[in-house]
C-alpha cells in the first residue's frame, strides 16, 4: 500500500476545517457573520431550558430562522433577549390577545433592533440596553425581526393562545 507523502497532514487540516466551520461559535467581536450552520434556508435549532426545541410550524417564520427555542407566554408583558443573531426565545406561544407589553434587553456586544413594519414598530437597541414597545396581537402570529440582522436568522414572533 503506498502513501502520499503529506496526505496525513492533508487530511488533518481539512479535518480541522470542518470541525471549525461546524463549530461556529461567538467571538464576542463586532462581526455579524453567522456560523455555517445557521445560514441556509432552513432552521438552525438549539434548545434552551424552559423552552421547547424549536418554534411552532405556525410562527409564520420564513426564510433563515436562527431557532433558539419557543416559551409559553406568562401575562401580559413578556421579555426577549436580543443576543447576538438572535432572540431568545425565537417564539413565544399561547400570547393573550390584545396590547401586549414586549420587553426587549440587548445582551450582545453589537446594536439590534426591533421592528415590527405592520405595526409601524422600529426601534434599536444598544449593548446592554432594554427597551419596552407596546405589540398588538390578534389571532394570527405577529413576526418581528432585527432590521441589521434579518438576513442572518434574528427573527421571532408571539403566536397567539387558542380562542
């Protein structure tokens, strides 16, 4: 049996490579470039304590979907983090309708927002911050996102309780 003189070595850094890229992984840097696995079209998922392993197939979320779970709602004002590429929890069901108080701290390193056009929603969020907005919820799923890093996943939505 012949071997190729560095084929070892060949196959150990492309070893490496994919075990990094799988990795993904925060820095803690300004950088919104997602990890591999969270930039398909599909939902990337992790599970979270207190919260089911991915949102609801009615959450009305489309596209690239960073999934860090879904939490029954408790009352009338409800708390998200915005982390960096995402919000945790992505969805959150069984939200009573009407005026609904949505509290949104910013425990990543960089900027976040949060917008809701159809509602004429839009504001940031700075590192560290917390903002409070006013979200009205009928019966169909009101879907929010980071207008800076939509196309990386951060988007959620409150999923209205059954009537």
């Amino acid at each position: 049996m012949s071997r190729r003189p560095g084929g070892r070595l060949l196959a150990l850094a492309a070893l490496l490579a994919l075990a990094a890229s799988a990795c993904g992984g925060g820095s803690g840097g300004q950088s919104t470039a997602p990890a591999a696995s969270q930039t398909s079209a599909t939902t990337a998922t992790r599970g979270g304590a207190g919260k089911s392993a991915r949102c609801p197939a009615g959450s009305g979320l489309r596209g690239t979907v960073n999934d860090h779970g879904a939490q029954a709602a408790a009352g009338s004002r409800l708390q998200v983090q915005a982390r960096d590429s995402f919000f945790t929890p992505t969805c959150q069901t069984g939200v009573r309708a009407g005026t609904i108080t949505l509290v949104v701290h910013n425990s990543g390193q960089i900027l976040h927002n949060l917008s809701v056009p159809a509602q004429k929603l839009d504001k940031d969020v700075p590192p560290g911050q917390t903002v409070t907005v006013q979200v009205r919820v009928a019966a169909t799923a009101v879907p929010f996102f980071c207008k800076y890093h939509r196309a990386v996943g951060m988007v959620g939505a409150l999923l209205p309780g059954q009537s």
